[in-house]
C-alpha cells in the first residue's frame, strides 16, 4: 500500500509473448494492471495520480484486489472517483480486505456505479480497440501447494474452505470456456495460483495466499496472462505451463501499475466437455 504515497507514480511496460495475430502483423493491446491499492483518504491524491498517468499508457485497466482498507463502500466510491478520468474499460474482482466489513454488496455497487465493472466468478468478453479480450474474474481462494495442501477432510468448517477454494475452481474453467473463441484471454484473481510468486513471504503462510488448485484450469486452458496480488512480499512473475503469472502488488512491483503489451494471437477453441 505505500506505492501509492510517492508524489510521482510509475508506470512500467513489459510485452508478454512474440506471436502476432497473422503473417505481417503487429496487433497488441496493452493491459494496465495492479492489487493492494488499499485505497483511503490519506493515498486519494496519489491513487488519482497514478490513475491519471496510467490511461495514457493502455487500453484497458484491471484491479486484482484489495481495492480498499477495510472494505467499506465509501472507500469504494474513492476509488470510482480516482479512476473516473481513465476512459477505457476498468475491470476487478475484489480482495479480502473488500470483504472485511461484510458490505461486499455495497462495495461493489459504489464500484459499479462509478464504472468499474466487478467480476465474481464471472467472465465477459470486451471490444478492446476492435480486439475481442476475454477476462475471467474471481477472487480465488486459500489451500496450499505441494506439502502444504489443506485436505478435504476433518471438521466441517475446514471442509467448508475447501469446497470455497472448489467454487472458485470451477468459476476459472466455466470462465475460460466462455471467453475459449477470445484472442487475447486473461485469468484476474486476487489469490495466487502459484508458488512461484510467492517467493519472499514466510513459506508458513502460503497455505492463506493461494492454492495450487487454482492453477489446473489455467494449465488446461492455457490463457494468455494470469494476474494476482495479495502476496505483498512476494516475487512478480512466475508461470503456469507456457501462461506467465505475474505478482502485481504494488509494494511487489515497487510502482503503481504495469502495463502489459500483450500480442493478438488465434487459439485453437479448447474442446468443451
């Protein structure tokens, strides 16, 4: 959360992948991306700022999270404000600290209301510069990887988690089936489906930033960009298969957002099952 105090917000570009659409061309879209803005009356100025800068820079804007401190709706309307002058689409899911007060419903209707579409296990299909782009939104959820998974066995409330970690499992698949006929296609989660990007928080604790369960429909799918936060001191980019999975915390990334320049390529439509 403190990327956001700097008086001077940065923005970095990075390309993901080499392939273009066809023979001779140089289709892409760029991507702004960020999580943990933990946005409040002390950072507004910055947020808006950073905002600002980063609707220079790319045709689309997503939000991985922790959009809020502690998930109040007025804390939400800050954040529709800072982000009214970016005129491209904005697109998030929301973190833990949006749910903390359990006004979930509110948050997202300040959110909405200022013109950020909220995905909760939804996916949607957007005209991006005449480049369809498909993006699957969920939290995503906590579990574990290899020799920390929490099983699903014991006590009810334990057993209950993991079929929480399942819903947001299934809502990948389903997603990226949907958006399957989508060019460019992005995976948007607030836990990480990965170790990798983990790298850097006490390994004890991984089992509450992500689960490996979340990455089998993207290593299935094979999406074009997976995106998370939560992990604040965690490591920026890790993969899943081919699909590259990048940390985008601002306290990770050590600047406000990342612009993704992403190629347009054809996908072979996944079969449906």
């Amino acid at each position: 959360m403190e990327a956001f105090r700097r008086a001077l917000p940065r923005v970095c570009l990075l390309s993901v992948g080499t392939e273009p659409a066809s023979s001779g061309s140089s289709a892409t879209v760029r991507v702004a991306a960020t999580a943990d803005i933990h946005i409040r009356e002390a950072n507004r100025d910055q947020v808006t700022a950073a905002f600002e800068q980063a609707g220079a820079e790319a045709n689309l804007m997503l939000l991985a999270g922790d959009l809020t401190t502690h998930g109040e709706p007025e804390q939400a309307a800050l954040l529709a404000e800072a982000c009214s002058r970016f005129e491209a689409p904005v697109i998030a899911v929301l973190g833990n600290h949006d749910h903390h007060s359990g006004r979930a419903r509110e948050l997202t209707a300040e959110l909405e209301n200022g013109g950020i579409r909220v995905l909760d296990r939804e996916a949607v299909a957007l005209d991006v510069d005449g480049v369809e782009l498909g993006i699957v939104g969920a939290k995503g959820f906590v579990g574990g990887f290899s020799g920390s998974h929490l099983p699903d066995f014991g006590e009810p409330l334990l057993r209950e988690v993991y079929r929480e970690t399942g819903h947001e499992v299934e809502a990948i698949e389903r997603g990226l089936r949907e958006v399957a006929h989508c060019p460019v296609r992005i995976v948007l989660l607030h836990y990480s489906p990965v170790a990798e990007t983990l790298q850097g928080e006490p390994e004890g604790i991984w089992t509450m930033l992500g689960s490996s369960r979340l990455a089998d429909p993207i290593r299935e799918q094979e999406p074009d960009l997976v995106l998370h936060g939560h992990a604040h001191a965690g490591t920026f980019q890790g993969a899943i298969g081919e699909t590259p999975v990048h940390n985008v915390s601002v306290t990770v990334m050590k600047r406000d957002f990342w612009v993704f320049e992403l190629p347009v390529r054809r996908h072979a439509t996944p079969p449906i099952h």
